[in-house]
C-alpha cells in the first residue's frame, strides 16, 4: 500500500487546488493572497472594472510578481548574462574521407632519405 501525502490550498471553504509538495502549496497560496490584496487596491480605484476581470487582472499580475516589481522600479531587473561565444569546432571528417587518404597514403611509397644512401655508400665502400 502506497501512501501519498498531498498538500490542499483552501479559500473561503472551498478547495482552490492540491499540491504534492508543501512548497509548490505554500507558492500558490501566497500567490492568491496577493490577487486578493490587488482585488481590494482595483475596488477602491476610480476605474471601473467588472469583477472577472478584476479577478482576472489580480490574479495576472500575481502570477508576474516579479515583472510587476521591475516595472514599479521596486526592484532591480535581472541581470542577463551574455552568452558565451561558442568555438566553432572543426569538422570531423567521414569515415569515407579518412579511408580516402589512408588509401592514397598506402599507394604512395616514401622516398629515400640522403641519410640512408649516403650509409648505403658507405658500407659498400
């Protein structure tokens, strides 16, 4: 018998979703605190919105905390690393092409050195 644990985020009463870690759990709840603070900042403006899109803009802009924070100049945007250049690496050559030269490599037979026929002449003297 297996035995899971999951982790339930409850609003008013009602399950809003299950998790099966405390901290993915924890991340949405927080984040659904802050759709509802936004709600109440929306309700107050003289901007008249309906309620879905109020729901929908709280809950939008909770979800993109972060952008929303750099966009308020509240924080600092990341930095993004440049990427590296890459080295291009050389073409390995085909198998067909290395056996290509080791055929022309083997035809070819190597010259004679002046070292060798000088010893040659040497010891025929």
């Amino acid at each position: 018998m297996a035995v899971e644990s999951r982790f339930v985020v409850i609003r008013n009463g009602v399950e809003a979703k299950t998790f099966m870690d405390k901290k993915s759990a924890d991340e949405y709840d927080k984040m659904l605190d802050m759709a509802d603070n936004l709600s109440q900042v929306f309700s107050q403006s003289s901007v008249e919105l309906t309620d879905s899109v109020t729901e929908e803009l709280s809950i939008y802009l909770a979800q993109h905390r972060e952008e929303v924070l750099v966009a308020l100049l509240a924080k600092k945007p990341a930095k993004v690393t440049p990427k590296k250049k890459t080295v291009e690496k050389p073409v390995t050559e085909t198998k067909e092409a290395k056996e290509s030269k080791e055929v022309k490599v083997a035809d070819e037979k190597p010259a004679p050195t002046k070292a060798k026929k000088s010893k040659a002449k040497a010891t025929a003297e």
